[in-house]
C-alpha cells in the first residue's frame, strides 16, 4: 500500500519549521532578525516540498508514496508511519505555500516591546507559534498511522489555541477557550472511536496503520458507531451547521494570520479526514449516512451564505462564507462520484488560497481604519484603488467567478454530485446566486460611494492643487497609503495562485484523480445497506 | 436512487443515457490548420491589454488607451484574417475546431479548451471586433477627461475577450467562462463611477439578476453532462439529435434552463429589471455592451444550443413566448420613458425580443435571429454613440424633455443618429427592414394558434417601436428648443463623430448587402442544417405582411409626430393615464422584485442570525456550560488553563492505553 522513499522527505519536510521554531524562541537578538528567520524557515520548507512533490509519480499502484515507517509504540500497535498520496500532497503543498504568506502578513501583527517588558519576546512567541502550527499541518496530511492522525489533530489544538489566546482581539479568550471546548470534544469522541477502530482491527505492533485498517468486515451497527465518533470530530472541524458556532468568533478574534491558517488549512483536516477515515474505512456505514450528512451539506452551503449576507463584521463575514463553502466541499465527499470528491479535494486547495486572500486583503482595509465594521467604510476605492482591485479579485475568486480556480472545483463538486442527488445538487447552486450577493454588498458598502470625509488617499491628494490641499475639507483629512511592498508581496503570489488553477487545474487534479479513484474505490464498491441486508437473506 | 453497486458506478462515471450517440458521431468540424490555429489570438490580444492597463495601473495613464484600441483592432485583423481564409474553403469545409489544450479533468469529466470556428461565431467575431474596436475609438475622445481612463480601457478590453470567448468557445464550460466574464465586464463598467451610490447600485443588480441566469446554465449543464457524458457541444449536439424530436423531459429541462441562462444575460422576462439602471455606466459602454454584443449573448446561446432546442419542442415554445412577450413589454416601457439612455435600452430589450422570437422559430428563425442581431449592433450602436454625443454637448443631461431642436447644433450627430432612426423602424431600404421584416414573416409561419400569435405580435411590435422611437427622435432633436439655461451644445469631436458615421452607413446598408442577396441566410444556414430547396410559407402573404407591418410603422410614426412634433412638449410630464404611469415605473418590475424577494429576504437573513446566535450558539454554550458543570467551573478551566488541558490530555492518553493494554 505504500511506497517507501529512502529519503524521509516527509520527516524533513516537518521537521524543519519546528527547528526552526525552537531558534526563533530561544535566539535573542531583535524582532526583526526573528521574524526573517522565520519566513527563512518556512521558505526552506516550501522547497523541500517542492522537490518532495516532483519525486511523487502520479501512476503509481500504491496508495502512499514517499512513506516511512518506524515502530513508535509497538504494545500498543502504534507507528511513526508517513505517506502521502495526491490528496494529502496537494493539500500540504497548499499549506506550505501558505505559510510563508501568512508569515509577512503577520509581520507587524505584534508590536516590539521595551526591553524591561520582554522586549521582542512576544514577536518570537507568535512566530514560532506559527512555524510549530506548520510542523503539525505537515503530520497530520501525512499521518498514515491512525493514532499518529490523532495525536497531530489534537496536538494542533495547543499552538492554535495559544495564538487565538494570546495575540488576538478584546474577547480573544472567550474566542481561543469556545474553540477548544468544541474541538476537544469532537476530539474526545473520535479518540474512543479510534480505540473501538483498533480493536475490530488485525491488532499487532502496526496495527493502527491504515493499510491494516482497511476493508475491515464488522458488525454493521459497530461500523456505524465507529463512523460516527470521526464524523463528529471531524463535522466540527470542518465546520458545518449546526457545530459552526466557534469559527466566526475565532476567526474574527484571531490575528489575520492566524484565522488565515484555522479557515484555510486546519479546517480541511475535517474534510480530508471525511476522504480519508469515513470514506476509506466505513464505506458501509458511510452509505447509510449519506442522505444526513448530504442534507446537513445542503443546509450548510444555504445557511451559511444567508448569514454571511447579513453580518456586519468583516471578518465573521468571512467566517460565514467558510461555512458555506465547507457544505460545498462536504457535498462533494459525500456524492460518492469521482467527478464530485476530486472536486472536493480541489476545492479544499482552491478555497484555502481565496479565502487566505480574502482574509489578508481584508485585514489591509481594517489596518489603515481601525475597524472591522462594514458600515464604517464607504468609498474606498477612491482612497486605496490598488487595494480595492485586489479586494475585488478576492471577491471575485469567492463567489467563483469563472476563470478562476474556484470556479472549476465548485462546479466539478456540483455536477459531480447532481448524477446522485440531483435535488441537493440545484439546491446547492441556487447558492451561487447568495454568493453574489454576500460578496459584492460587501465590495458596495466598502469601496463605493461618495469618498470618506476623514481620509484621502495619495492619488486623490496629488490631482489637488496646492491652494486646495489647504482647505479644511482636506486638511483635516489624513492621508492613507495605498498597498506597500510587503503587502503587494503578500498579494501577488496568492492571486497568481488563483489564476494559474483558474486557467489549469490539472496541475493539481493530475495527482488528485488517482487517489480519489483509489479512496473512493472501498465505497463504490460496497452495496448500500438495503442491497446489503438483501443480498444476506439471500445467502 | 443508488439501489446498487451497478447503478452507482455508472452513475459516478457520468455514463450518459445518451453518450453511445456520440460515438456514430463522427464530429462536423475538422482540426483548425493554417492560420486558423492562431485564432487564441483573438482572446489573448484584447485580454493582455486588459492585464497590463490593469497592472500597470496609473503608470499607463499616457499610452494604455492607445494600446487598448490598439489590440482590439488586432483582434479585428486576426477575425478578419481568420474570415477570408473560411471564405476560401467550400461550404461542408468551414466549420473548424481548434484544439488548446486539456483544461480540466475531474474523474469522467473532462473537457478541453478549444475554439469552435465556423460560421456562426465568426459573424460574432467581425461584429464584436469591428463594432468594439470603433467604440474604443470613440472612448478616446468621450473619455478623454476621466481621471481613471486607463481603468475604463482595460476594463474594455477584459471586456471584448470575454465575449469573444463566449462565442467562440467549443463547450459549454468554456462558453460560461466567458458569459460571466462579459458580466464581471458589465458590473464594472455599469459601476465605474462607484463614488454614485445608485451606479454602484445597478452594477450589483445586473451582475445578480444575471447570476440567476447562470443558475439556469449550471443546471443545463449538469444535465447535459448526466445524459450526454461530456459538454462539448459536438458531443451534446449529437446526443441531442440521437433523442430525436420527441418531447423528452430532460431536454425540455436542458433547454428551459438554457433559455433562463439567456433570459438573463440578454434582459428578457423574467430576468429584464437590470438593463434599465446599467444604463448608469459612460455611454460608450451601454453602446457596445448594452445594446450590440453582450446583451444580445442569450440569442446566441439559444441559436447556438438549436439541435438541443430542435429536440425539445416545448422549450423552444416558451422562448418564442418569452420572446413576443419582452417585445411588448419593452415597447410599452420604451413609450413613456424621458430618460434618452432608458427609453433606448427599453427599445434594446424589445428588438432582442424579436430576436428571441426568431430563435424559438426553430431553424426558419435562426438566421434572421442572427441577421437582425447583427443590423442591430450596427443601428443600436450607432444611436447609443449618438445618444453620447448629445450628453457630451448637453452636460450629461438624459431628459429628452429638456432637449429638442438639437439638429441644428450637431448636424453629424443628428443625420448619423437618423439614419440609425429610420432603420430601427423598418422603413424599407434602411438594415431594419430587412431583418425585422424577415421576422415578421417567420413568425407568421405554422400551424395553429401559434403563426396569428407570434406574427400579430411581431407585427404590432413594429407599429409601437414606430411610435416610441419616433417620440424620442423627435423630441431630441426637432420642435423648440427646451434647453437648461447652463447648456452649449455643440458638436464631438472627430474621435467621437467617426465611428458614428461608420456605424451610420452600416445602419443603412447592412441590411440591404446581406439580406435581399441571400449572403446571411446563404452563409449561416449550413451550421443549422436548413435545407434551403425547401420553403414554408406564412399564413398570410408575405406581400399582405409587409404592406400591413408599413402600414402600422407609418401610424406610430405619425402619431409620435403629432403628439411631440406638432404639438409643444411639456417640460414637465403630464400625469398622464394609468397605463402611462405603469410604463414609466418599468410596469412595475422593480416593485415586484423588491416585495417578493428582497424584502422576505431582508427579513429571512435577519432572523436567521438571531437564531444562529441565540439558539444554536446558545445551544452549543449551554452544553459546553453543563458538561463543565457551572459556568464558574468553566471559568476556572479557562484561568488555569495550560496546566488543566496537559494534565487532561496526559490523564486521557494514559487511561486509554491502559485500557488497550488491559483489553489485549
């Protein structure tokens, strides 16, 4: 099942944010110098990735490739084992990518301190915070070992938890400590069926592999439970109605880096999870809850466009999008087609680069106001017409416009997932029509109308004569900065992303389609339920 | 539904119904060669023009206009090129299918990028090239002050990409990038001077209303996909003609929400309450978006889709009836607007739905379709060019009420936007007449309720499209002059006033070049199988048709005359009856809209917050609350937190593998 690289690419690939955590932490020596540390790390990172992703081939039989294996905790069957296959690649390529990004968006997120009140101890902490947030991204896409998945899905929990707590917003706390109780309940549920999962399994000193895991026969009811203890744990992840309620407040608590990696990456282990443990290992069970799990997508993609067309908040605007878009990718999972689940899988890809640009971009507006309420904006585009375009392609990529690589993935999960549910599929569709409006109300009320009276922008200030400028209509109004060269930075590859997997989507559906074909093959090829009890009597 | 492994499977592969069709198929178009292959040209001109005005942003302020006109031109020498090498090859050899590359390739979904060029797109392609390129032309002169041109050229050039992908793409997924690429095109333009809240406005309202319309064609394409296994159109044309004329529910639906697809994009009923306010966006952009191409995108789906609508009787019906329908309802609206830019964009939406209505006739339809969509640009264009020049002389002014006399001052403007006038009518020799009578007549054919139907209402359309356009003529540029005191109108500059001219001598003698020739029907009628040796004849005579059609044209014309030449135009409008007073409100369409979906709609996302934040985040925290036990407890989790979660996770991980060691 899984191909074994002599090079531990996999190892490396994780292992160095987390050196490179330890060194931001532990070396004194300014903000600065920890910060390009850092984003020298997770840029050392983003190339090994690379060169691990050109040895993976495409064709091959294996699940897994580039795998390790050791022996961890052999009493209990517990294995360090790593794989991936073009689902967890793209995913974590996706994450490395990212990361980086993440990392100059954050840059002036904490302010250095005087020396006696810790100095840049605080800007240390909140980058190495985001570097271990990387290492543990890395291991659980790669986790082949289900206890390994388990323990990376839990162990995120810590440095998020600490980053939501310690550098967010005025309610960061009520925010960090409603994320953790959610997910420590779902995390709770899936440990007790990890456990029921290991003992139908073969047992042993690798027991808890996937490979050993797969194809199982149980008892259907036992099948079911067991399916439901991950579900759970991972509908809360991902995250969809009703377990919803924790993302718009961390998301909106949290630092824009920080609500970037929770919506853009954490969250698709919820997803990935489903592809990967529900479908892979429950495929009986996943058929008798496909018609719930279906609805509560359905329901997901409308409720969650028809609440972000009514917040005021920028960023729980955002957060709501997320769930609506989560239902899209969750219906596609769920379709049971290869159409629909590479969808699915793109979209997880396609939705992490939009709505980290949505994300960032929106927190350059909020920057130069001071506020996250949309009410307070009105004729911006005026004041930063760079910002606004960028803004407007962040929207444009949200509500998948076509052309751009959102486009593609929520059309294959929609006409992926209309052969088996065609009512949840049009149903689904009639949210591009919320899409549009959540997304450019919001483009309105910010960037149109007549320019704010407190702020001008330069290009505003340079088309007014010098006898103008004096007036105390303008002089009263301070001058606001169109996009610096961090920013543009920031910006550039992320819309490059969304372009490039716009106009070639192969690129990232050439790995997908196999390893969906092969995650998907345990579920096609097991009866449904009533097929099943039928086909029992008969015998 | 998945009762069984079989049925999933092949469910999962998208296997159509339908597919084995395609395999007798032994496909229409050859493999582009020559210089067919550098057709891609025609989109990558115009849209690298958009991506470097974008980019560079003000740096581009002296060159990028000049550079934007530039390459539509390009495009236009390409299509041209592209044209006379298809004029070369004999009818069955001109249907080309140029090969891009593998686009996207999801499990059994895959589709390619790839132009279809043959004779239907390449009219589009001479169309929207030559008509855009000179509204460039005169974008120069009637943009030339705008502090943010650069941004108006590029989104002009991202504009005629677009459309040019729309009829040339090969499938429908390609086809849908551009049909919302022209509509991000539109909601830019229509909001470009977004510091006007009711701009702004507008650009939402059509890029929504539109969104509507793609809801239709995303549906029709998971359809085709299902039955078809592919959306080519090579694939689904011929899976079409493998089901046969029979009513089939799924094709009626293919064409049904084919025909919302178009009902939107082209401002037909139910979907027309947009058109009206996109008239917010600079004049040039209601001229060649508004009137000449984009809009008229929905006729060129349905012509285009033909084989799917030749199966599926029904829904060819209905957009014969959305067809007739729009082109009274626009007629109506068009008489009692004051706004120059609204009562022509009401008369656009009418004249599309002649076009409509020729689409829904079937395969006697399609060219005229095509042929009144191309007289149209020309004549449309033309006015809305016109109708620029008078604001630019006027101060921007709309109302028709405070115009008149205007011939006197802008001689060019007036006989260029005359000659526009009497072509719209149909009076014979004008484009007009030729195309518009064309319809007329075909609607006049079949059996049943249905010719004295759609042909009577073709026919008074006519009379009451006499009349509208006549008031407005009349009273923009003859009777007493009704200016504001403020106003010095004078006549554009050549930049403005020689693309108007072009288009002049296109209303005038398009029509008469390509229709009593037979070159249009002649040259589209192999892409639709029309077998010319074979006539139908209307139920009337033609002759009878086009005397009574002359008759009617002539009556509105001269009841515009004495209601708004001979007698004095109130600077002020009477409150007038209360037909009138519907009309001006648009019969009422914004209303409905607002009462039946914004409104509820407001009410619907307000509650649901309520309920997301009291009930089930409530929900979720009082659970939260009782399995901490009290809020307190939970307080003091939250204090002492480290310590508490590592002990947790340590005492949790501990217990269970004690329990896994004490099991095994």
């Amino acid at each position: 099942m899984t191909e074994m690289s002599s090079v531990p690419w996999l190892t490396i690939m994780g292992l160095i944010p987390l050196v490179g955590s330890l060194v931001v932490a532990f070396t004194p020596g300014s903000a600065l110098m920890a910060k390009r540390l850092a984003l020298g790390f997770s840029l050392v990172t983003l190339v090994v990735g690379i060169v691990a992703a050109l040895q993976f081939q495409i064709n091959s039989p294996k699940q897994f490739q580039l795998g390790e294996q050791a022996a961890w905790i052999p009493q209990f069957g517990v294995s360090y084992a790593l794989g991936v296959d073009g689902i967890a690649l793209v995913l974590i390529l996706m994450s490395l990518v990212l990361t980086p990004i993440c990392l100059i968006a954050a840059w002036n997120d904490v302010p250095e301190e005087a020396k006696e009140s810790g100095g840049s101890r605080n800007v240390r902490t909140y980058f190495a915070l985001l570097l271990v947030l990387e290492t543990f991204m890395v291991g659980v896409f790669a986790a082949t070992d289900v206890f390994l998945f388990y323990a990376f899905f839990e162990a995120m929990l810590i440095p998020i938890y600490f980053l939501i707590g310690r550098f967010g917003g005025a309610r960061r706390q009520y925010a960090a400590m409603k994320f953790l109780l959610f997910s420590l309940a779902g995390g709770l549920i899936m440990l007790v069926a990890v456990i029921g999962l290991y003992l139908q399994g073969p047992g042993g000193t690798d027991g808890f592999l996937i490979e050993r895991l797969t194809g199982l026969s149980m008892d259907p009811t036992t099948e079911r439970l067991l399916f439901v203890g991950f579900f759970i744990a991972f509908a809360i992840k991902a995250p969809m109605v009703p377990f919803h309620t924790w993302l718009p407040d961390a998301a909106t608590e949290s630092t824009p880096a920080t609500a970037t990696l929770l919506v853009g990456v954490l969250d698709k282990v919820g997803t990935f999870g489903m592809i990967r443990f529900c479908l892979q290992l429950f495929p009986e069970a996943s058929h008798w809850a496909t018609p719930v799990v279906v609805t509560l997508a359905v329901i997901s993609v409308i409720y969650g466009a028809l609440l972000a067309i009514a917040q005021t908040d920028m960023m729980r605007l955002i957060s709501y999008t997320s769930v609506s878009h989560f239902g899209f990718i969750v219906l596609g999972i769920f379709a049971f087609t290869n159409v629909g689940s590479a969808g699915s899988t793109l979209y997880m890809v396609n939705h992490g680069f939009s709505t980290a640009a949505l994300f960032l971009f929106a927190a350059m507006l909020i920057h130069r106001r001071g506020s996250k309420r949309i009410p307070d904006y009105g004729g911006w585009q005026s004041v930063t017409p760079a910002l606004a375009g960028i803004f407007l392609v962040a929207a444009m990529s949200a509500l998948a416009l076509p052309g751009l690589s959102t486009f593609v993935s929520e059309f294959l999960v929609l006409v992926g997932t209309f052969p088996t549910w065609p009512a949840a599929a049009v149903i689904a569709t009639s949210g591009i029509i919320l899409a549009a409006l959540y997304m450019l109300l919001m483009y309105k009320k910010i960037m149109t109308g007549p320019p704010p009276s407190d702020v001008i922008g330069e290009r505003a200030l340079a088309r007014l004569s010098a006898s103008e400028q004096e007036q105390p209509e303008h002089a009263r109004r301070s001058l606001v900065p169109d996009l610096s060269a961090r920013e543009k930075l920031l910006a550039a590859p992320l819309i490059a992303v969304i372009l490039v997997l716009g106009f070639y989507p192969n690129l990232a559906l050439n790995p997908i389609n196999p390893a969906v074909d092969k995650s998907l093959s345990h579920v096609l090829t097991t009866p449904a339920a009533g097929n099943a009890a039928a086909e029992g009597s008969s015998k | 539904m998945q009762s069984g492994m079989e049925t999933l499977s092949t469910l999962a592969n998208g296997a159509g119904t339908y597919a084995a069709g395609a395999l007798a198929h032994d496909g229409e178009a050859h493999a582009a060669t020559g210089v067919s292959t550098y057709a891609w040209l025609l989109v990558a001109l115009p849209l690298l023009g958009a991506a470097v005005l974008m980019i560079g942003g003000r740096r581009t302020e002296k060159f990028g206009p000049l550079l934007a006109t530039a390459l539509s031109w390009g495009a236009f020498v390409v299509g041209a090129i592209v044209y006379i090498s298809m004029l070369g090859r004999p009818t069955g050899d001109r249907p080309v299918n140029l090969y891009l590359f593998d686009w996207v390739a999801a499990g059994s979904f895959k589709v390619s990028a790839g132009m279809l060029l043959d004779q239907l797109s390449l009219v589009f392609v001479l169309l929207i090239t030559f008509v855009g390129s000179l509204i460039h032309v005169y974008s120069l002169g009637y943009m030339k002050h705008d502090p943010d041109k650069q941004r108006f050229f590029a989104y002009l050039n991202l504009f005629v990409a677009s459309m040019l992908l729309l009829v040339l793409a090969n499938s429908y997924l390609l086809l849908y990038v551009g049909w919302e690429g022209v509509g991000l095109a539109s909601y830019l333009l229509i909001g470009f001077w977004q510091y006007n809240p009711a701009f702004a406005t507008a650009g939402n309202k059509a890029f929504v209303m539109n969104r509507v319309g793609d809801f239709g064609l995303s549906i029709g394409i998971f359809i085709m996909f299902f039955h078809f296994g592919a959306v080519d159109f090579s694939t689904v044309f011929a899976g079409a003609q493998a089901v046969g004329g029979v009513n089939q529910g799924f094709m009626t639906a293919i064409g049904l929400m084919l025909l919302l697809a178009a009902c939107g994009k082209s401002a037909q009923f139910p979907l027309q309450a947009w058109l009206g306010d996109a008239m917010a966006g600079p004049t040039p952009v209601s001229a060649l978006i508004h009137a000449a191409t984009m809009v008229t995108a929905g006729v060129y789906l349905v012509v285009r889709s033909g084989p799917i609508f030749d199966a599926t009787p029904n829904a060819q019906l209905a957009v014969a009836i959305v067809g007739a329908f729009t082109l009274i309802f626009g007629a109506i609206v068009g008489c009692a607007k004051d706004d120059l830019k609204k009562a022509l964009a009401a008369s656009t939406m009418s004249q599309i739905g002649y076009m409509m209505l020729a689409a829904g006739l079937g395969p006697i339809g399609y060219a005229f379709a095509i042929f009144h969509l191309l007289t149209h640009g020309f004549f449309k264009a033309g006015m809305f060019l016109g109708a620029g020049s008078v604001m630019h002389g006027m101060n921007n002014q709309v109302d028709m009420r405070r115009f008149g006399g205007m011939w006197a001052v802008m001689k060019i403007t007036w006989v260029t936007f005359g000659l526009g006038f009497l072509a719209i009518i149909g009076l014979p020799i004008f484009s007009g007449f030729w195309s518009k009578d064309k319809i007329i007549e075909a609607a006049f054919v079949g059996e049943g309720w249905r010719p004295w139907v759609f042909g009577l209402v073709a026919m008074i359309g006519a009379g009451i499209t006499a009349f509208y356009m006549s008031r407005l003529f009349f009273m923009t540029f003859h009777g007493k002059r009704r200016w504001t005191d403020d106003v010095h109108p004078h006549e554009s500059p050549l930049t403005m006033t020689i693309p108007m001219m072009v288009l002049a001598v296109g209303s005038a003698f398009l029509g008469i070049i390509l229709g009593p020739t037979g070159i249009i029907t002649g040259w589209l009628d192999p892409v639709f199988g029309v077998d010319e040796a074979v006539e139908e004849h209307p139920v009337m005579p033609a002759t009878v048709i086009m005397v009574v059609t002359l008759v009617l044209v002539l009556a509105g014309a001269a009841l515009a005359w004495l209601r708004y030449l001979r007698d004095e135009v109130p600077v002020v409008a009477p409150t007038g009856s209360l037909v009138t007073q519907a009309a001006r409100q648009d019969l009422y369409q914004d209303q409905i809209n607002e009462g039946a979906f914004m409104r509820p709609g407001l009410h619907l996302t307000r509650s649901l917050v309520f309920l997301d934040s009291k009930g089930i985040d409530g929900a979720a925290g009082g659970l939260a609350a009782m399995v901490g036990g009290s809020s307190s407890r939970l307080r003091k989790l939250q204090n002492g937190f480290a310590r508490s979660y590592a002990l947790t996770m340590l005492a949790g991980v501990v217990a269970i593998l004690g329990a896994v060691w004490v099991i095994s």
